[in-house]
C-alpha cells in the first residue's frame, strides 16, 4: 500500500550551466527552494557547472525550474539539465552541499 503524502511528489536531479558560480547562484536556490517548500540540496560541481536534486509538489518544481532558467541578478544561465536517474534519497529540508 502506497504512501498516500509522496504521490504528488516529484524529484529532479539537475544541472545547471553557465556562469553560475561565484554569482550566488547556490544562494539563489536555497532562497528559491525555502520559498517553494522544496527539499533537496544543491552544490558546486569540478567543472563549472551547478548540481541540484529538487523534491517537491509537480506546481513548486515547475515554479522552480522556471527560477533556476532566470537565476540570480549576476549569472547567465545557458542550461538547466534533467538528468533523468531515480532518487532514491530521501529530503527533510534543503541544504547547500559543499
């Protein structure tokens, strides 16, 4: 018998490209996702890039994938990249990765 709560659940593990570090990029997505009541975390990669997994009600993840294409005042967003891969991770909060 299914858990009724994690049905409307959706889970997105993204990457985000462009000049998306030292912008306060990472920031920007914790105030986001605060904001949304979305769960998850999110960090710097080696190369450049943003990687987010995203947990959260269908209407709070599209609201944030929208967020995340814009990003903060100084970043220049090229792509925002699903990766699609089951989490089997489990969020109580958001949090910034190091």
């Amino acid at each position: 018998r299914s858990n009724r709560r994690y049905m409307n659940e959706v889970k997105k593990h993204l990457i985000i490209s462009g000049r998306v570090q030292g912008v306060g990029f990472r920031a920007f997505v914790l105030r986001n996702a605060k904001r949304l009541n979305i769960k998850g975390w999110v960090r710097n990669t080696y190369n450049d890039q943003v990687e987010a997994v995203i947990c959260g009600n269908k209407t709070a993840i599209n609201k944030m994938l929208l967020q995340l294409e814009k990003g903060p005042r100084w970043a220049s967003v090229e792509k925002v990249n699903v990766i699609n891969n089951s989490i089997e991770e489990e969020f109580t909060q958001f949090r910034i990765r190091s």
